[in-house]
C-alpha cells in the first residue's frame, strides 16, 4: 500500500466526530491561506499604484462591515440550517470574490475592489463562524475532560488556521512579484475550486443545526458573560489591526525601503509564530491559576504595555520593531486563544453558533475600527500613535474583563 493509501486508511479508522473535525480543519485552513494571501496583495499592489495609507484601509472598510453583519446573521443561518451549509456558502461566495478581482485592471475601481471585499468578508467570517462553532458540537461532550479537550481543539484549530494565515501573507507577496495581481487571483480560485468539491462531497449534512427553527432576536445573547467577553475581544482586535493592517506594512514599505516579498515575508513569520504559540496557549494559560476573570485580566495587562514600550523606541531602528513585534505576537497569540476558548466555553450547548457569532460580530467589528484606525492615524501621526492606541486599546480590554463572572475555574 502506498503512503498515501494507507494515510487514507488510518483517517478511515478514526471516530467520525475526528474525521468531520479534520475535514473542517483543512477546510479552514485553505480559506485561510487564500483570505491572507489575498489580503497582503490588496495592501501592497493597490499602494503600490499610488493609493495613501487611508485609501488602502478603505479598500477594506466593506470588508469587516459586512463581517460584522455576516457574524450576526451567520450564526442564526448556522442554528437553522447546519454548518455544513453556511461553511460551503462561505467558499463559494469567496470564489466569487477572487473572480471579480481577475478584470483587466482598468476595472479595479475603488467601489468594484470595496464590493469584491465585501463579499470576501462575508465568505470569510461564515467560514469562520461555522468552523469554531462545528467544534463545540464534536467535541466529545461524556469524556471527564471534556472542558481540556475542548480548549484543545480550539487552540489546534485557532493556531493552526493563524499559521495558514501568515503563511498566506507571504504566499500573497510571492505571487505578486512572480505572477501579478491577476495572476495570484487565478491561482488562488482554482485551490478553492478544488476544496469546495471536497467539502460539498464529505462534510455532515446539518452539522449543528437545531431541531427548533430559532428566531432571529436570539442572536442578541442574554448571557452576561458573553456580551463582556464580546465587549474585551473587540478592543483586544482593534489594539493589533490599529498598527498591523496598513500601518506596519506601509512603514516598513516606505521607510525602510522593503520589497513586497519582504514585508509578506515578515508578517507571515510573525503571524505564523503567532498560530504557533495559539497551539500551545493552554499550557501557557495553564501557568497562571485562578478563576477564568483573573486569567483573563492577568494576561491582557502583559500585553499592553508592550505596544507602549515600542512607541518609545527609535522606530527607525528595524531592529527594536521587530523584536517588539515578536514579542507582541507571542502574548496576543495567548490572550487570542484564551478568549476562543472562553466563548465556546460560555456558549449555549443548544444555539452555540448565535453565541459564537454574535462574539465573532464584535471581533469583525474590532477589526473593522482598528483598521479604520490604522489608515487614518497612520497618514496624520505615524506608526507611533498607532502603536499607543494599540496600548490604551488592551488595557481596555482588561478593564472589561473584571466584569465577567466570578467562580469559573481557569
């Protein structure tokens, strides 16, 4: 039997709630690899034609609006329809997207690449939504540890898609150099093409959906410690994109004179080390003992006064940047997964995907400020005042944490 065969044959053996979890898995992770390889290709190419750093970000404002819309309204659709659905739907509509940006280039008009985005946005965060909500459904739920196992597919799924991420980051300034924009379109199209098949074949019809058809304004959790944890996530996102979005890259661009390879190059190790660190944050999390508020709070205040320390240092030394964006990487990473694991954890067992989707609007809309942010403080202030709005931004996620509810064990 060849290596591949029996591959196939030790996946056969597996229990079906590991295999639909593989299958998600790997689902994500080439949405992924296509959704930051696209992104990087957007930044670049479209500054490179000319377009400052608040044009750039504009190019992105669909794109997290509609995440946020597609969160709230994704994870109803989830509950009534099945994952397996709304997970398909997200790579179908992110082929159409890829296909509108393969027009000649006369075409790529501000509003034609912001409705591109759009759908992309849409795509990515039902993608996103259905993957993270699928996990608490096949999480083996009468094991004794089914809490660890839970925070383990979360963090393995979470670090693995961000590692994708990163690696799509470079794969994007790569394509552009060899290929072209268009070129790196059409590539990318094709791998989806492929994946969709694969998803539409294999994937369990109705993954997740509830026997009762639940009404749209059970969306709006009820629960106070999602609606804190969603609060804390949306400044804990806005503190990174506010200097990782369109800020960062433009600097190192501008400033330092980097290739596009070379920026991708960076922000794809950053970003892959970042979903490194992700796939070990239970052991790092598990450092620190006490209720689930303290945890929470005790490793946002490490990471906010990193970004304050950054804007101190001469940031035309390269050098200090990229440390400090390293060391960035590895405490967001932790604060990412942790909260990740938080909120499937606080989810309702029947409706998970609502309180995963409502928690993921706030993420998009997070996003959506910080890159916003990144474009328009960048052009008026620098990198600098990126970076301390980045602080104030985590320390005000710390804030908001002591409101969570006390006696869950971390």
């Amino acid at each position: 039997m060849s290596e591949a065969g029996g591959i196939a044959g030790r996946i056969r053996t597996l229990p079906v709630e590991v295999r639909q979890y593989l299958l998600i898995t790997g689902n994500y992770w080439a949405f992924t690899l296509t959704d930051g390889a696209l992104r990087m290709l957007v930044v670049l190419h479209f500054h490179q034609l000319g377009y400052s750093p608040l044009e750039v970000a504009l190019l992105f404002l669909f794109y997290e609006a509609f995440g946020v819309i597609t969160n709230l309204v994704g994870g109803w659709l989830g509950a009534r329809l099945g994952l397996n659905r709304t997970m398909n739907a997200g790579l179908a509509l992110q082929i159409v997207a890829l296909a509108m940006l393969m027009v000649p280039a006369s075409v790529l008009t501000v509003p034609w690449v912001m409705a591109a985005q759009a759908l992309s946005g849409i795509a990515k965060d039902l993608n996103k939504m259905s993957a993270k909500s699928a996990v608490r459904v096949l999480v083996p739920k009468n094991s004794p540890s089914a809490g660890s196992a839970l925070y383990r597919w979360v963090a393995i799924l979470t670090g693995s898609k961000n590692a994708l991420k990163g690696a799509g980051f470079f794969l994007g300034g790569v394509l552009l150099s060899v290929v072209g924009f268009r070129g790196a379109v059409i590539v990318m199209a094709a791998m989806l093409i492929a994946v969709l098949a694969l998803s539409l074949l294999r994937l369990k019809a109705d993954l997740g959906r509830q026997n009762r058809k639940p009404k749209f304004r059970e969306v709006f959790s009820s629960s106070r410690a999602v609606n804190v944890l969603s609060a804390a996530r949306l400044c804990l996102f806005a503190s990174r994109d506010v200097w990782f979005v369109v800020a960062l890259p433009v600097f190192l661009y501008d400033q330092h004179g980097w290739s596009h390879w070379t920026v991708g190059g960076l922000l794809a190790i950053w970003v892959i080390g970042y979903g490194g660190v992700q796939t070990q944050a239970p052991r790092l999390t598990g450092l620190v003992k006490g209720e689930a508020r303290g945890v929470t709070v005790f490793w946002a205040l490490a990471l906010a006064g990193l970004p304050a320390l950054l804007a101190l240092l001469p940031l035309a030394e390269v050098g200090w940047l990229v440390a400090g964006l390293l060391a960035f990487g590895v405490l967001f990473a932790v604060n990412s997964s942790w909260h990740s694991y938080l909120i499937v954890h606080y989810a309702r067992a029947d409706g998970v995907s609502m309180d995963v989707g409502f928690y993921y609007m706030a993420n998009a809309m997070g996003r959506l400020a910080g890159t916003l942010l990144s474009g328009w403080v960048y052009q008026a202030h620098g990198l600098a005042a990126c970076l301390w709005i980045s602080s104030a931004l985590v320390a005000a996620s710390a804030l908001m944490a002591l409101a969570l509810p006390r006696g869950a064990r971390a």
